[in-house]
C-alpha cells in the first residue's frame, strides 16, 4: 500500500503544478538545489556535534555524570539504569538507541527498566541534534531559551514515562 501512496502523491503533486502551469520539473531540480545547499550548510554543525557526543561517550563523563545523580533519581522511581539514556537521548538518537539496547540486555524489555527506557525514547526528542539541524539550516545563531525549554520538556517525558509505566505495571 505504500508503495501505491508515494506514486499516487508524486502523480497528483506533478499533476496540480501542470494544471497550474508550472514547469514542474524545473521547480523540482530548484528545490534539489537548495535542499543540497542546506544540507551543505549543516555539515559543520552536525560534525561538531558528533565530535562531542564522542567525547562525552569515550571520557566516561557521561557515566560519571549518571552515578552523582542516581540517588536523586531513585527517589523519583527513576530506574538507575535508566539514566544513561536520559543523559544521552537529548544529544545522539542512535547513542540512545544503543543504551536502550544495553538496558534490554541488562534488565530485559520487560523489566521495569526496559519499559521506562522505552517509552522514553518515545517521549523525548534527540534535542541538541534537532536544533542543530533546523537552526543551522536557516542559520540561527542565538537559540534564546529554546534550548532550556526542550531540555525541560524532554525532562518532564522521562519523568512522566517513569510515573506512566509505574502506574500501568
């Protein structure tokens, strides 16, 4: 069915700009343009934030960052093996998808680990890469209180994530 959906999309899309009279393939070969001029001019940014989710990950920042917090979490009904994930998911999506895997291994999907970890991941937003992404393209250089208010609002998912499946075991 989804392979019917992208054609028919394409078609009508090809069709409503011929009906308006536009030169639908040269509109096309524009916009090719300048999406490869933004992803162009994105690459210095995502680079960047590669480079310290790198750092973060091989100086053991982030674990030791997890074990100071882990009392204080606990108190929440935060599982402690949770935490390496809320550190890493507002920085790297696949970083969080291979601490989601390390609790899976560690606790099992169906721990209560595992369920927390996972609607988390569901919950949240890889913040800092999101931003990256869309402020570089347009080029935005001062973020304002963007970065506070996703930080908060990625918080408050793990914590309702933990208080969700808390209430739901």
């Amino acid at each position: 069915m989804g392979n019917y959906l992208v054609i028919i999309t394409v078609t009508g899309i090809t069709l409503f700009g011929l009906i308006k009279g536009v030169n639908v393939f040269d509109a096309f070969l524009e916009g090719a343009r300048d999406g490869l001029k933004t992803a162009v001019g994105i690459i210095p940014s995502l680079t960047a934030l590669t480079l310290c989710v790198s750092a973060l990950r091989s100086s053991g920042a982030i674990d030791a960052l997890g074990q100071a917090a882990t009392p204080i979490i606990g108190m929440a009904g935060i599982p402690s093996e949770t935490l390496p994930l809320m550190l890493i998911r507002p920085i790297s999506g696949s970083g969080a998808l291979s601490v989601l895997k390390g609790v899976f291994d560690s606790c099992g999907p169906d721990s209560a680990a595992g369920r927390i970890a996972s609607v988390m991941m569901g919950s949240t937003e890889t913040t800092f890469y999101t931003m990256t992404v869309y402020f570089g393209s347009v080029g935005i250089k001062k973020t304002g209180c963007t970065i506070p208010a996703a930080l908060t609002a990625d918080l408050t998912g793990m914590i309702i994530a933990a208080l969700t499946v808390h209430l739901t075991m």
